[in-house]
C-alpha cells in the first residue's frame, strides 16, 4: 500500500457483495481515501459497510441507498457524500446489469432495463459528479466500469455489450467536455471477473469457456480489477483522460 489515495474523497457505485465495487472501495481505503460506498441493496450494503468500518474505522466509511436509475436518487448521493465528507474527488461507476438472450427473443423490457442501468445509470452518476467536481474548483478523477464486450463479439449480449460500448463512448467524450477543469475521466474493461453474481446470470459452461480462452486459464479476481481502478484514480494517472483500459488476458 502506497498512500496513493490519501485524504482523496471517493465514492463507488454497486459496492455491496463481493465483486468489482466492494474490492475496489476496499482497495481505496487501503490506500488512505474516504469511502462512500453505494448501491440499492440495503442488506448487503449495510453489512460491506459495516465490515469495511471494522477494518478501517467509522470515520472513513459512509453508505449511502442509491438506484443509479433515479436521477433525484443520484443527485442525492453525490451532494451527501460531499456535505459528509466536504468534497468529492474520485467517483467510481460500478453499476451495471447483465443477462443472456438472443436478440431473437429478446425484449423490450430486457434491452431497456440493462441500457437504464449499464449505461445511462453510468451517465447520471458522471453528470452528477462533474457538476460538484467543477463546483468545487475542478480536479478530480471519475473511473467507469466498462467490459471488453464493448470491442468484442459475444451471443446473447447485444444489449450488454452495446450498453458497455456507450459506457467507452461516454468516457472518451466527457472526457474532453471536462478537460479544461482539470478533471480526468477513463474506464476500465474487465474481461472476465469471477463473483458470485456472475454465476446467477449465466451458464456453467459458458464460465467454463470463457475462463479456457484467457492466457491464464481463469477468471481474474475482483481485487485485479480494483487495482487498475485505483491507478487510473490515483495521480500515478495524471495525464491520462479518455481512455480504456483492457483488465484482460483474453485476446481476439
């Protein structure tokens, strides 16, 4: 641990269970940040919460309910994580929805409910962070959760994959919007994350495929991810803006 994040006010979406979100609060705390962690589990967010707060104390650990599809819901997270804390500095978009289905029967409710989330959840919380980041004087550091399926090819994802390919769109062009403020804003895209979640939205089998085309032969591990997250977050990344970073050993 370096310090990379110290004194840094950082808030993580979907930061409940065991994936991407909490190892990634968990990482920031590790290396000095404050950490509001989210999501609209309020069972599961209050016990991540509540073990975070064990092992780094109460003073650095805020939950806070949010559905990433409320704009009110967003908009209330950023100002209270700002008013506890006294400023925002990093944000981190973790929340996303997946599922399998071909877009043969697919429906319209299936493609609007993980575009809500996926991507213009994503778009509500980057908005919502910016405008208190450039009202704060500017700085700061947004990281986004995108997938590798925003480049490739895979069936039964047309909608999770168009949804994380606007996730990279959205990054590369907000970045430029905020420039000028000293803000940076980047992404990364997992290939593969082993966490429990995934196993509920998926076949056995497709795991077992997808974890035989990595280099490694497996998953990576949430905490993998989470640390690529805190680089891009850190000052390590100061003149990175706009981009995305492949969390992968999987290639074409």
């Amino acid at each position: 641990m370096r310090g990379l994040l110290d004194g840094k006010v950082v808030v993580v979406t979907a930061a409940a269970g065991t994936g991407i979100g909490s190892a990634a609060a968990r990482r920031c705390l590790e290396e000095g940040a404050f950490v509001v962690v989210s999501d609209h589990h309020e069972r599961r967010l209050a016990a991540i919460s509540a073990e975070l707060a064990a092992e780094h104390g109460t003073d650095r650990v805020w939950p806070a309910i949010c559905d990433v599809t409320d704009t009110e819901a967003v908009t209330a997270l950023i100002q209270g994580a700002a008013g506890h804390f006294g400023r925002l500095d990093v944000m981190i978009n973790n929340a996303g929805l997946g599922g399998t289905s071909s877009v043969l029967e697919m429906t319209d409710d299936q493609w609007r409910g993980v575009l809500d989330v996926t991507l213009n959840g994503t778009f509500r919380c980057l908005r919502a962070a910016l405008r208190q980041m450039v009202a704060q004087g500017g700085g700061g550091a947004v990281v986004n959760n995108a997938s590798v399926l925003g480049w490739r090819a895979q069936a039964g994802q047309a909608h999770y994959a168009a949804a994380k390919a606007g996730v990279m769109a959205l990054t590369r062009c907000a970045a430029m919007d905020v420039a000028e403020h000293g803000i940076r804003v980047n992404a990364v895209a997992p290939s593969l994350a082993a966490h429990p979640f995934l196993a509920k939205v998926t076949t056995p089998e497709l795991l077992a495929d997808l974890e035989r085309r990595e280099a490694f032969g497996r998953a990576a591990r949430p905490e993998e991810v989470a640390n690529v997250i805190v680089f891009l977050a850190s000052d390590l990344a100061s003149y990175m803006t706009g981009e995305v970073i492949s969390v992968s050993s999987q290639h074409p």
